[in-house]
C-alpha cells in the first residue's frame, strides 16, 4: 500500500496517511532499529491495558525506511484548544488531570523501569557531583512501584478525538510510581516555554497559572495524596527535564534541584 499525504514530523520520523483509518510513522534512515521496536512493544503494553491510546499494528518497511502503522486518530490536541481559546484554560486542567488519574490507575510489569531510567540520567545530567551523589542516594530510598506512568504527560500529547480523549506519545512510557510522573506535568505546566512561532503562544503562558491549578487540584481530588509523599520526587523531575537539554530552564531547574535535595 502506497502512503499519503504528508501529517507531521518530529525529531526522529514523519507522519503520514496510510488509509481511512490507519498513519504510518515513518522513522528517518538513521533511526537505529532498536528505537522503532522499543516504541512498539510499549505502544503494545500501554494498548492492553485498555486505556485510551492509538492501536499500533505492525512495524513494516516502506522504500528503504521502517515504520510504525497506528490506528488514526482526528482532533486537536488539548493544547491547540487552549491556544484558540484561552477560557477553556480551567476546563483543559481538569480533563487532564482526571485523565492523568486513569493512567496511573493502570499496572505494568513489562514498561521499563522507572527508578533505572532516573538513575540513568542523574549520572548524565550536568550538575554537581554532590548533588548527583544525593539524588541517588533519596532515589535508593523511595518505594518501587509498577504504575503506568507516561513519562510526558501535557496537553499536547492529549489528543481530543470525537469520541473523547486520547493519551498519545507514549515513548518515555516506564512501570514506577505514579508519583513522579504527575510530578514532572505539574514541573511542564510551571515551567515550560512555548517557542514564539507558534501561534497565539502567549495564551499558553497567559493561562499557565489557571492550568496548573486545575491539573494539580484536580489530580489529587481524584487519587488524594499527602504532600510529604510528593516532595521527594520534585528533584527527580527536574533532572528529567534539565537532562533534555532546554537551556532557557536550565538556571531554574538546578535551583528546584538544589531545594530539593538539601535535607539529603
């Protein structure tokens, strides 16, 4: 079968039509084999577990380049609804939020783990080696656990199809604690900068405050959480974000980093 027209793109494929019902993502020559099928046996996982996500179907070759066929999914994202209409702020929040909830409501034993994936990038992370040592010594200490946890988890990556909405992107998906997943959203919504090429990117940093109190009021409305059981994972976050390399954060971060871990 022939592919269609041209979706999208990103930093390792492009997206395109496939049939009525189907894209294909169609990864760049370079791409290493092991990427592409480490992306599909978690779009596999997280499509078991029944949550709202597009079905992947098949990794197949279409001239001389290796794909992934998903299920088509149609909408806008959640945050292309915000940068239209920056009402909506409050609403996009809470759908988010209670979204997020049912994700973490799910258990896996064959994501990645989560805490090996932290301490991967605490060692890669450019920051002191005394605090490196610290954040492996507070990661050693806090519980496993085997909830779903997206990894990426924003409005963007909620995609708002006819028949509600659905969780897309699942490539940094991991088994751990729901904990430090709804902790790095929250890390996103604070923080995060949206390029000015977008348009109407003002209305997502006009609006960051309302969202972010939605999502975070709402989230833990829905799994009631103490606040000393989320403390320990904001450091955590922040070297997730810092270690992505998007230096206008860099400065802040390495403060969240720094806070977070003094009684370490």
């Amino acid at each position: 079968m022939e592919i269609g027209q041209k979706l999208g793109q990103g930093r390792q494929a492009e997206v395109f039509g496939y049939d009525k019902a189907q894209i294909i993502k169609l990864f760049y020559p370079n791409t290493p084999l092991y990427i592409i099928e480490h992306e599909y046996k978690i779009a596999s996982v997280v499509q078991d577990s029944g949550l709202p996500v597009a079905k992947a179907f098949e990794i197949i070759t279409v001239g001389g380049r290796t794909g992934i066929v998903y299920e088509k999914l149609e909408g806008p994202t959640l945050l292309q609804v915000l940068l239209s209409d920056i009402s909506k702020a409050a609403w996009i929040g809470e759908v988010s939020a209670r979204l997020h909830a049912k994700v973490h409501q799910s258990h896996s034993d064959s994501l990645p783990s989560q805490k090996e994936d932290f301490e991967k990038k605490i060692r890669a992370v450019r920051i002191e080696s005394v605090l490196k040592d610290k954040a492996l010594r507070l990661l050693d200490m806090l519980p496993e656990s085997n909830e779903v946890c997206h990894g990426d988890f924003h409005p963007d990556n909620i995609l708002l199809s006819p028949s509600g909405p659905n969780v897309i992107d699942w490539i940094n998906a991991k088994r751990g604690n729901r904990l430090a997943d709804f902790v790095l959203s929250a890390l996103i919504l604070k923080i995060a900068e949206l390029p000015d090429f977008i348009p109407h990117f003002e209305n997502f940093h006009n609006s960051r405050s309302i969202l972010f109190k939605a999502y975070t009021q709402t989230y833990l409305s829905e799994l009631p959480t103490d606040k000393a059981d989320i403390l320990p994972w904001i450091p955590f976050a922040a070297i997730f974000r810092l270690e992505q390399g998007i230096e206008s954060e860099h400065s802040r971060l390495v403060r969240i980093i720094k806070k977070g871990l003094s009684s370490v």
